[in-house]
C-alpha cells in the first residue's frame, strides 16, 4: 500500500487496467514574536493586535520572499475562506488549458515545466543521439511514439496475438489460458496481481490478488441509479461497442455483445468492495495462500496461470478480497463463453487503445471526456512524453537530475525532514491523551522512518529490445518487462530502495509497509520550494508536503502498522479510542464539504489524506517557527507577518480551477479532498490560524469544535 500526496489527474481516468508498477493534537508550541499586521479580513476578525515586536523588522514585497500578490483576493476575508483569499485572484484569471481537466499552480504548472525539459531531452535524443546507450534507447522509443505513419500502418497488428488467444476461448480452461497470456504482457485481466509486503512480516514480498474486471473508475458507477449514472452507462456501452467493431465485429452485433458486457461488468461490481472498504488493511489483508486462493476461485485454473506468469512455486498469496474471487468464481460458470470472449476483446483494445491509431486513441478520449470535461486531447509529443516517462523513467531521471535538481535543493529537503521530524517528536511527548506505553511505541516508529530525496540510490536498467518504427511493440514489451521485473520480487527480501515513482513526477509518498517517505526531484520546485523563496513560504509549501506524508505514518491506515512495517496494534485500548473518536471528528467535519454544486464529498474516504493535511500543516509551522528561532530579524511582507506568509505559502501552492466535472468525478473516486477544502479544511482544524490572522470563535476557519488528531 502506498499513499500519496498529490491530486488525481488525467492519466488515472484514462488508466489502461495493465498491472501497477505499486494522519493530529497541536505541534509543541514555539514562541516567535509576531508584529501588528493589518487585518485583511475585518468582518470576522478579532479587534485584539498583535504583539509589538522583540527583533528588528525588515520590510520585504511578498513577490521577494516567494508568493503571488496577484494571486490574493484581498476583498475576501481569510477568516471565512482563507482559499479565496490566498488564491482568489489566479483563479479569477485563469483559464484551464483545453487538453487538461484543472489547472493548478503547484502540480500542472510544475508538471508542464518538466514536460518541456523532458521533451527538449528526448527530441535531440532522436534526432542526434550520437554513440550514448541511453539516448539511443530514449530517442528510438520517443520516436516510435511519434512516428504516426508508421502507427497507423500498423494498425490493431500488435495486439493480434493477443485477440487470437482471447478469440478462442469457449471454457473455463481456454479463458484460464487468455487470462494468462494478458497478465504475462502487462495486461490485468479480470484481477491485478503483482508484489506485495506481507503485512504480517514486512520483510518478505509475497503475492497479491486485488479485485479488478471492470472498465469505469469505480464499482460505484455501475450500482447508482441516478440520471447522470444512467447517462454515463449507456456511453459506456456505445464506448464497448464502438471497440469491438474496431477489432472486427458488425456493428449491429457489437451493440448486444456491448450490453451483454456491461451487465457482465455489474455483476463483476456488485461482488466488489466499496472504496471505503478498500481503505481496511485488515479487511484487505487476507493470506488465504495458493491453496486458499484455487479454492475461493476453483473454476480457474490457478496451477496454469501461476507457471504461465512465472511463479510455478509461489505460496505465499494475500487478497484484498475473499468474496470477489467467489463472486468472479461464480461468473465463469453461468456466464456464456462468447461473452467472456467479447469481454476479454473489449478489454484490450481499451487498454491498448493508447498504443494504437489515432482513430482508436480519440475514441477513447471521447469517452473519459465526459467524465474529467477535458476538451481537447493533449498534444502527440505530451502523450509521448509521458509514456517515455513511464516506461524509461530512470533514463530521464538521470538527465533531470543533472539539469533540473540542484544540491541545494536535497540538502533544504533534509533539513525539513530533520525539523519537522523533530517537531512531530515534541509533538507526541506533549499529547494530553495518549498513554505513556502508546506514545512510546509512536516514538519508536517515529525514530525508524526513513526518507529519500530527490533521486534513487541505483538507477534502473532496461534490457527490453526497442523498434524505432514499431511503438506498439515498443510499449507492450516496456509493461512485460515491467510485469516481469515486478514479478520476480515475489518470495524475496523486500527491496527498501525501489522507487515506485519516477525522478521527474510531481508527487511524493509514504509507504506504511516501509515506514518510509519518498520525495522525487519533479517536486522539489516553485511553488513548493525554491531557494529563492523564504522559509515561511518554503515550509509552508514543500514543508507541508513533508509533514503531510510523515503524518501518513499516523493517519487511520498508517497508525495500525508498527515501526517494522507490520500490521499489529499497537495501541492501548483506551488510546485506541480516542484516536478513533478524534479521527471521527475529522471524517465528520470533511464530510459537510460540499463540491461541484450539491455533492459531499466522502469523508470516510478521504478522512487518511484529510489527517495527514492537517497534522502535515501544524508541524511545518513549528518546524518554520524553529528553523526562523534564531533569525537575526522578523520579515513583514507586504504588511503579512512571518506566521501569515506561512499559511499563504502554503494556500497558494494549492491554488487550482478544476472542471465541474472533474471535480466531481474526484470526489467519486479520489481518496484526497479538492485543494480548496485541503487547504481550508487544514487550516480550520489549526489553533494557530484562528490566533494568526486573529479570527473570531464561529468564524468557518475557527470553528467552535476543531478536530485536533496530531
């Protein structure tokens, strides 16, 4: 299980179904002396001042500590919607971009910029790449992928081995065998499986079973009733039907095969679990083993589709879910061959449709733009590049790292950790309702986290053949070579090192299971951090994020592992229920958020993220405050006090315009909340905002009930 920090964005609706490559009480207080600021939003705010102050003042532009005064909305009052304030004037003047769902000043803007580099590296790899290894390898598999003659050339003729293996499948051992042979190439039919840290030993990789089988984003899709489901349903199935008659079949049959595999697909989300009960490690950790696992599913033949994956000797297997392979069990029985087979055909072609003609790719454009409201389909050379990306991402990452990420920027990083580290250490020692045998069991896990930063300890090879006119090839063998690689991590040690993230991605995460954090290059820039920019908007930009993912270990899920990774309470009983209450509190107050016109967002959901903001905010602020402790001066900006540049750092770098649609197909799907109700609900569960920009009791960011976990 990883968890991340960042937003879902395009890529995650449009997602292939091929296998995967893979949480608070107040901060220990620290005094810094604040001086009178004026108060912004006077509606709402306290007629109390601030103290005078004790060190010298230097007066700065907010432009020259590292934030947008552009981006202010100053006739809003921070009190009532510090979002708006700190972002209202970017999105009154920001269009979103045709080809992207949202626009956002941290991760699209960031993302584009390394979109640029990474194209400017992989056009002169395939134009002159000279006698170097890895720019022969990036500029052949960047130049497939914008040969489009040769693209359209050859048409649907990478996957026909494929579609004959599905063409002749007519019982439960024939649909074993194309199941195989998909799995075998990248392609996870029916179910995901690939390596997993077994949670009751962490050390060791076993394999993993997780539900799948089905083509929208959510099993949710398939079970509501209401209009917009309905809608949605029925292009789906024109969407099916519109495939199949790509890979050969008349179009009057495809309409009944597409029906007939939309009602197959329902029944494959009735057996499946809801998101929320997906966010169980418990209820998702269940090591029935090979044996259990060929008796939920028998119908299946599992001895063939293990030796056919590779794993002839595996034993060890966990599954999220018991119920889904019975279920699943139980539909290869009732359901005709010929519909298994339609299935299976509709299945990869929408997976490949990416790889594949221009026909094919706007096709499946079309359809996940009703879902995100994107208008226009990114260019051919993102779509390339990002594909490079993920497929030859250690070959990129060396270059990124060389050009794009500065030392300074890995030693700021550390430093963070370090602080913030520290912060959540004096953190725990002052919690009034964790007992002394808990909070030593915290301290321990808190000592044995680890972080890396900027770029992996060994870079990755890639040993599969390149075509330079063959990109559906090319990208086929690149996820079997991933599949295998992934693969063959089942039965051994765990590999603490491997990255499951590239250099240059705009993200970072936290792994429960390895008790550690991981911050790629790709996010280490403006707005997040710059070395240009201060310390209050520097923690409160990439110290969040730093905050945020070490909060993770603490969130509802991170909190029922131990320092080794392994899923056991640690907890004492009263504690334990506190904590629960606490986290209650939290799951409750998000869940009143309202987005896209009248839909809630799921607190339930999104209650891990939701806690590792608001634990993530309050100590990248104590960290800010002692980082700032022996500063020889107190920085006013624009009239903003140090504590308040710290809160816009942190607003601003989550300003975003979202499409009302993809707004709400995120709080269908998404775990994390929009960046307006991250930023404000955050703020509003801080004490120290309410004091900082001197808001009144009942004021929306003070409520008279916040909910403190860390």
């Amino acid at each position: 299980m990883r968890i991340t920090l960042s937003i879902i964005l395009i890529a995650a609706a449009c997602g292939s179904g091929k296998s995967p490559t893979k949480t608070s009480p107040d901060p220990a207080p620290v005094t810094t002396p604040e001086v009178a600021a004026p108060a912004p939003g006077p509606a709402s705010a306290a007629p109390d001042v601030a103290p005078a102050p004790t060190k010298p003042v230097s007066n700065k532009s907010l432009a020259e500590i590292g934030l947008d005064p552009a981006a202010l909305d100053k006739t809003a009052d921070p009190c009532e919607d510090f979002y708006q304030f700190a972002c209202g004037g970017w999105i009154a003047k920001t269009q979103i971009p045709a080809d992207k769902p949202t626009a956002m000043r941290s991760f699209v803007d960031i993302q584009d910029r390394n979109l640029e580099y990474e194209h400017d590296v992989l056009e002169k790899a395939r134009t002159k790449p000279g006698n170097d290894t890895i720019a022969k390898q990036l500029g052949a598999f960047y130049g497939s992928c914008v040969d489009e003659a040769a693209i359209e050339k050859a048409g649907i003729k990478p996957i026909k081995p494929m579609l004959d293996v599905v063409g002749n499948v007519k019982d439960a051992k024939s649909l074993t065998k194309a199941v195989t042979v998909l799995h075998s190439q990248g392609f996870s039919a029916l179910f995901p499986m690939g390596p997993v840290q077994d949670s009751a030993d962490a050390r060791n990789v076993i394999a993993g079973i997780d539900q799948g089988g089905i083509g929208l984003p959510d099993r949710d899709y398939y079970l509501k009733d209401d209009p917009q489901s309905k809608t949605l349903r029925a292009d789906y199935e024109t969407y099916v039907a519109d495939m199949l008659v790509e890979a050969g079949h008349k179009a009057d049959a495809a309409k009944q095969e597409a029906t007939d595999i939309v009602a197959l697909e329902t029944e494959i989300a009735k057996v499946s679990k809801d998101k929320v009960a997906r966010r169980d490690p418990k209820g998702t950790y269940n090591k029935i083993n090979r044996a259990g696992v060929a008796k939920q599913m028998s119908h299946f033949e599992w001895d063939v589709f293990w030796k056919g994956v590779g794993l002839k000797d595996v034993k060890d297997v966990t599954v999220s879910s018991p119920e889904f392979l019975a279920g699943l069990d139980a539909l290869i029985v009732k359901t005709k061959p010929e519909i298994w087979r339609n299935y299976l055909t509709a299945y990869v072609m929408r997976a490949a449709a990416p790889i594949l003609t221009k026909k094919l790719e706007e096709r499946a454009f079309k359809f996940f733009a009703k879902i995100t409201g994107t208008e226009q389909m990114e260019p051919r050379w993102k779509r390339c590049t990002g594909r490079t990306d993920g497929a030859l991402g250690d070959l990129l990452g060396q270059a990124f790292v060389r050009d794009k990420f500065a030392g300074a920027s890995k030693s700021a990083a550390e430093d963070q950790v370090h602080a913030i580290n520290a912060a959540m250490k004096a953190n725990l020692a002052a919690l009034p309702w964790m007992d002394a045998t808990t909070k030593a069991k915290a301290d321990q896990k808190l000592a044995a986290m680890t972080y890396q930063i900027g770029y992996p300890k060994r870079w990755k090879n890639y040993s599969f053949s390149i075509d330079p006119k063959a990109w559906g090839a090319n990208a086929i063998s690149a996820d079997k070579a991933e599949t295998a690689r992934q693969l063959a991590k089942i039965g051994k040690p765990v590999d603490k090192d491997d990255w499951q993230m590239t250099v240059p991605q705009v993200n970072a995460y936290y792994d429960p299971q390895l008790n550690g954090m991981v911050f790629p290059a790709g996010i280490l820039q403006k707005p997040f951090y710059s070395v240009d920019s201060s310390i209050p908007v520097n923690l409160g930009g990439m110290g969040v994020v730093v905050g945020h993912e070490l909060t993770h270990g603490f969130d509802d899920q991170g909190a029922q592992y131990d320092a080794d990774g392994n899923l056991t309470n640690w907890w004492q009983p009263e504690t334990e229920k506190l904590f629960k209450q606490r986290t209650q509190c939290v799951i409750d107050q998000y869940s009143k958020y309202e987005v896209a016109g009248a839909t809630k967002l799921n607190g339930a959901n999104t209650v891990g993220e939701n806690i590792a903001d608001i634990g993530g905010t309050k100590l990248a602020l104590s960290a800010y405050r002692t980082l700032r402790a022996s500063a020889p001066d107190t920085v006013i900006a624009d009239g903003f006090t140090e504590d308040q540049q710290f809160f816009l750092g942190y607003g601003q770098a989550w300003c975003a315009k979202m499409r009302p649609e993809f707004e709400k197909f995120l709080a269908t799907i998404d775990v994390h909340s929009p960046p307006k109700w991250r930023v404000n609900g955050a703020v509003s569960a801080t004490p120290d905002f309410a004091k900082t920009w001197r808001c009144k009791v009942g004021a929306k960011m003070r409520p008279a009930n916040q909910c403190v976990v860390w």
